[in-house]
C-alpha cells in the first residue's frame, strides 16, 4: 500500500499566485518553491484520483459534504487575476466509494449537488491556490472535501475512510491537504495579535515533522483556539488517510504575513530520499524550513562572511522580492539586547539584496553605540529585516499606530525614524518622543510627521 500513497499540506494565500501577488509573491518564494517540489511528486506519482480538503469549501455542522460534480472549475477573478483558471474532472465514482466507506464507518455525509446552496463545482480559493502550484493544467480527475464541525476524531475517520475507498477501489490516490496555520503570529496580522500562534506553529511543525498525525489531535483546545488557525482538521484528515504508512517531510514554513504557511509531503521512502538531506519522520534535527526567510538568510550569510573573513558576499537579486528596490533595517539581538541596527529610508542600491548586504554589515560592524561583532558571538545573533514600503505623511496623530506604523519625524535638515512594533514603546507619545531625539529635535518643535509599514522577517 505504501507504493500506492501521497500526501502534501499546501498553505493557500491567493498573494503567493504571482498573478494575484505580482513582485509580493516573492515574498513567499521558499513556499511556492516547497510547492514546485511537490507537484514533481504528484506528477511522479501519477494518482488515479486527487482528493483535495478545503477549510474554504461550502461547510455543514454536522457532516462532511463531498462534491460529486462531474467537473469542476474556477478561478481567482476575486483576488484580480482571472487568468488563473482550474478546470478539472470530477471523480463521482471515487465520491461514492469515499461516500460507502465514511457512513459504515458512521460518519455523516451529504453530496454537494444534493445540498442547495453549496456552488457544487465551484473551486474556492483554498483548492484553487493549490491546484495552481500542483495541477495547473487539470490534468487528475478531483474529489473536493468540505471541513465539518465534527469532532477531531471524526476527521480522522473520514480519512481512514478514504483510504478505504482506495484500497477497495484500487485506485492511487494522492491527498492534499489544504490549510494554514496561525493567523495570528504578529501585531498587523489578519486575525489580530495572540503570543500563542507561535507556539501552536511550532507544535504543529515539530508534529508534522515527525509524521506524528495522531499527536495533533491531542493539541490543547485552547492552544488551538488562541491561534486563530484554519488547517488543523484538514490535516488531521490528512493523518487518517496515511495511518502512519509513508513517512514526512517539511519542506517550507514561513510567517511574511502574520500567517503561518505550511508545505509538507508524505510518501515512501524512496521518492522523499532525492529531494534533500532533510530528515524524515521519525528522526530528530530540526524543522527544515522553519528557521529563516529569504532576506534573514541573506543578512546572516552578509555578516558571516564579513565577520570572519572580511569577505562582501556576491549576491545575484534574480527575480522577486529581492530584484525590488527599497530601504531595509538590518536589526540585531543577542537575547533581549540590541546589538546593532542600521538602516536606509529609501532605497540607495539597485536591488534590496544589495541593500540587506550593506546594511547588515554595518549593523554588525559600525554600529556607533557598540562594537563590531565578534566571530563568537555569530551563532548568538538574532536577526531581523524589515522591508520599508514608501511614507506617507500624516496630518494627525490619529492616524499613527505603533504596532502597524513607523514614523519619520523632519525639521529642516534634521530627521528621525523609528521602526513599529518595537518592545517598549507602547504609545504614539513615546514613538513619536523617540524619533525626534534620534533627529535631534527638542520634543516640544513642531516637526512634519510621516507613517510607513514594514515587511518583517526574522
């Protein structure tokens, strides 16, 4: 049966389409590549069937709805890019196995073009953004599963029952999981702020990482509730379909957005052994993928190089987020403690990754509060980059907010900025005080103010 088994969890943010994110969608670069890697499985795999769960399909409280639509379609007008179109066969010979296999299990179900009000084969966003990475052309027949309010335990069982169809059927079956993780994870992120959508990612990374499906469901309720995520059962439907068959693999997880975005495959041995030296399930040593973004890696690789050797790495922007022109901070910690922070407002190089390089230098090196780092202290650093977007200027201080804007501060040739969401200053007051002693500026002259937003990677 192992032979005859894949699995993938794809994020689904419509910006990491490039056609939806345009130079944005790089941003997200590790993530769209983790996905490039699993359409190479998929295809390899040549499944009979894909069955696809979606925390965006049409949803019933208390039963799993399947569309057994002949065909299925849709695309992402509503993100402004029409072009991105999916048109798949249906599999509704697969729907009634799956269908057969959930209510001798027990489990309630309902056919969406039975069910009025469903959009029967209608893609939502969270098959279309996958199925645009893995199956852009249509070219497996799809079977699209809806989440239900369910018990845990009862999405376990429905894949338990997919993979009972499958057997029964003899049908290869390639399962994507569709999902995202906490949309909480930062101060501006969609769903509001909680410190705890950290820790569920890191649970659910350290889990997936170790194929351990069954221990996502002993995840604790509140744990769960406090990160304000939209994956979970959808894996866990995911966990019942391998039953601990085939081994895992993360391949990418990053959080640009305030959301965490996971990609992992499960399948045998021998078709995850060629992609890296990453360990599988069942091993130790770290979540690949979870440890920096793309700008983080550049700022540490920049500094290292320096740091040790007095070496400039060579670095080519290529295309996306990196090809871009803008200002950037290079900030360094070692604990609590800043160690450095240097920084351009406006963009002074042809490309951000010039622009990350030279300011991590000199975030490291001439930092005139500390002294240049140490090669000891390097496996110690902490590294952030935050990507400026262009300043606005503010009329009123209304209109400021410490954790989703930062500030510039100008009186005459005198000028200040200061970062957002930064630990400590917790009003406007103390923001815009901070700024002007930067500048130079007493904290009673009247000074012209301008906001701006931050990428931030760490």
């Amino acid at each position: 049966m192992d032979s005859e088994t894949l699995g993938i969890i794809a994020p689904h943010p419509p910006i990491m389409v490039p056609e939806v994110g345009g130079e944005r969608s790089g941003v997200t670069a590790r993530s769209a590549e983790a996905m490039r890697t699993a359409r190479g499985l998929l295809e390899g795999f040549d499944p009979d069937v894909v069955v696809l769960s979606s925390p965006h399909a049409p949803i019933a409280r208390d039963a799993f709805l399947l569309d057994d639509s002949p065909r299925l379609t849709g695309d992402l007008a509503g993100f402004g890019a029409p072009s991105v179109r999916i048109e798949s066969a249906g599999s509704t010979t697969f729907a009634a196995a799956v269908r057969e296999a959930a209510e001798h299990a027990g489990l309630p179900t309902a056919l969406r073009t039975e069910v009025p009000g469903t959009d029967p084969g209608t893609l939502d966003h969270g098959s279309l953004v996958p199925l645009s990475f893995l199956d852009p052309d249509g070219r497996y027949p799809l079977l699209v599963l809806s989440l239900s309010f369910l018990p845990e335990e009862a999405h376990v069982l429905l894949g338990r029952a997919i993979a009972h169809a499958a057997a029964s059927t003899r049908q290869r079956v390639a399962y994507v999981a569709s999902g995202d993780l906490s949309h909480r994870l930062t101060r501006d992120a969609p769903a509001g702020y909680s410190p705890r959508g950290k820790d569920f990612d890191e649970r659910v990374l350290e889990l997936v990482g170790d194929g351990d499906f069954e221990g996502l469901a002993s995840i604790e309720p509140d744990l769960v509730e406090a990160a304000g995520q939209c994956g979970l059962r959808s894996f866990l439907i995911l966990g019942g379909f391998l039953d601990g068959r085939v081994p895992t693999r993360v391949l990418a997880y990053e959080g640009p957005w305030g959301v965490g975005y996971l990609t992992a495959v499960s399948a045998p041995r021998d078709m995850l052994d060629p992609l890296s030296e990453t360990p599988v399930a069942g091993t130790k040593g770290g979540v690949p993928g979870a440890d920096e973004t793309e700008p983080v890696r550049l700022a540490r690789d920049a500094i290292e190089a320096f740091v040790r050797s007095g070496r400039i790495v060579g670095v080519r922007s290529g295309e996306g987020l990196l090809s871009q022109r803008a200002g950037a901070f290079v900030s360094l910690h070692i604990g609590r403690e800043l160690r450095g922070c240097i920084g351009t407002i406006a963009p002074t190089r042809d490309h951000l990754a010039d622009e990350i390089v030279a300011n991590a230098i000199q975030a490291a090196t001439q930092d005139p509060r500390f002294p240049p780092v140490e090669v000891s202290e390097l496996e110690t650093l902490d590294i952030k980059v935050d990507v400026l977007h262009d300043p606005e200027p503010v009329d009123d201080t209304s209109e400021l907010d410490v954790a989703r804007y930062g500030v510039i501060v100008s009186k005459d040739w005198r000028r200040g900025l200061l970062l957002p969401d930064l630990e400590g200053v917790d009003t406007v007051e103390q923001q815009l005080a901070i700024a002007k002693r930067k500048a130079g500026i007493a904290r009673d002259e009247t000074a012209s103010i301008e906001r701006f937003r931050v990428d931030r990677y760490s």
